[in-house]
C-alpha cells in the first residue's frame, strides 16, 4: 500500500511500521503460500488453532500500536493554537482514533469463532485503509496547521526531540531507519506504549510499585486497598502488558522510563 508521506519524520516512520504490520494479515495462514485460494474449512482443527494464535497476537500488537500513535499525536495536538481550525481539527483527529481503536476490538472478539483467513482478511483491509484515508484526511493536515498556525514549533525537530524526551524515552528518531532490526525495536517501543497507555491509573499506580518489588501486600498497604484488588489489577496489568512474570514486565517497564 502506498501512503503519502506528511513530512513529519516521525509520523511517517510510524506509518512504515503500521504499514508493515498490516502486510503480515497477508502472510500469517501457513496455507497462503502455498495456495493464495485455500480455505480455513480445509484444514483441521489443530492449524486453524495455530492460526488464531497468530492472528490473536497480530491484532494485539496492532490495537497496542495505534494506541502509542495515538498518544503521540494527541501531545502533539496539545501544542496547536486554540483557534476554531485548530479546535476542530483536534476533536475530528481523536474522533477518528478512536473509531479505529473500537472497529478493531470489535473483530479481535471474531478470532475465536470465526473463520481466521476471514476475519484476518476483515482486519488487513480495515486498518489499511484507515491508515490511507487517516494519512491523508488528518496527519498531513495536522503538520501542516502546525507550519502555518504555529511557525515557532519545527514539527520534525523541537517538537520530536520534545516528545521523545517526555513522551517516548530513550527512544532516538531519524527520518530513515539504518535496518530492518531497527524497525523493529522502535516499533516494539511503540506497542509497549501504548500497552502502557491501555491502563487505567489505578492500574498504572500498582504497575510502576509492582515494578519496584513490592508485593501485593505492601502495594495494598500502601495504596490503602485490599489484597484482592491489588491481584485483580495486577492479573489485569499482565494481561494488557502481555507478559507473564514480574521479570517480562521490568523488560518492558525499562522502555518507559
């Protein structure tokens, strides 16, 4: 899929990473290579489990994906004038946003039920196209009102270093990746941002204490709650995060701080 570049050195990396995470929708059926026409209805039971897995985990590292764009974008529209053009670019912005966000929970909730091949084929148009019409419709334009209503602010160079330094840290951008692996570390980072921004602040405040080795009895103590809370936030916390131990979660903590 070809996307307009908006100029913004950042956004647009972003947009390469979403792009080639759409692209492996085409390529997660184990079939698709062998045969670009072959059904779920002709494998067992076994594959398409497999399948799902790996549909599953794509849509996930999807929504956390457009969740970290998301959060980027709105700190940066925080920086835009209150001028009515402004005012009513930033309320459409989000609007959309979160109009993606909620069409792709609605079909990861199809995963488990419905045909793989389909219901990945569903999500690959979807957000492609999304991502061209969201390209062209709102993140050119949200450039471009920062040249023009606000001049002071250079979009690809105050503000990126900006927002890297308070939003996304230790977390260098270039206006081209040297490597394939470089992609792809700074797209994790992406996703384990918007993990983080999945969470509700009760959950972000046991989250940074679970981190520092507290047990749940001293993270309750502390936040003035029970026990059981504390392991409902924590189950929670490990779901949203997708890891399994307290060790995955640090790995992952280390990117946000």
């Amino acid at each position: 899929m070809t996307i307009n570049l908006t100029g913004h050195a950042e956004i647009d990396q972003q947009h390469e990473l979403l792009d080639s995470m759409v692209e492996r929708l085409a390529f997660f059926c184990s079939e698709s290579g062998r045969n670009p026409d072959a059904t779920c209805d002709g494998c067992n039971a076994a594959k398409q489990k497999n399948c799902r897995s790996v549909l599953a985990s794509i849509a996930s590292e999807l929504a956390a994906f457009l969740a970290g764009h998301s959060a980027y974008e709105e700190k940066m529209m925080e920086l835009l004038p209150s001028t009515p053009s402004c005012l009513a670019h930033v309320k459409a912005h989000k609007s959309a946003h979160d109009g993606i966000a909620k069409q792709l929970r609605k079909l990861s909730f199809q995963v488990a039920n419905e045909s793989p091949r389909e219901v990945g084929s569903l999500i690959e148009h979807m957000v492609g196209d999304w991502l061209g019409d969201h390209c062209a419709l709102f993140d050119t334009r949200l450039v471009n009102l920062g040249k023009s209503d606000f001049p002071k602010i250079d979009f690809d160079s105050e503000l990126v270093t900006m927002l890297d330094q308070h939003v996304f840290p230790n977390r260098p951008t270039r206006s081209k990746v040297s490597s394939s692996s470089s992609v792809a570390f700074q797209g994790k980072k992406l996703e384990v941002r918007g993990r983080f921004e999945s969470l509700s602040p009760a959950q972000r405040r046991v989250f940074w204490l679970v981190f520092g080795g507290k047990s749940n009895r001293e993270i309750g103590n502390a936040l003035g709650v029970s026990v059981n809370t504390i392991k409902t936030h924590r189950a929670a916390i490990f779901q949203k995060m997708d890891v399994k131990s307290v060790l995955e979660l640090v790995k992952k903590a280390d990117v946000l701080r």
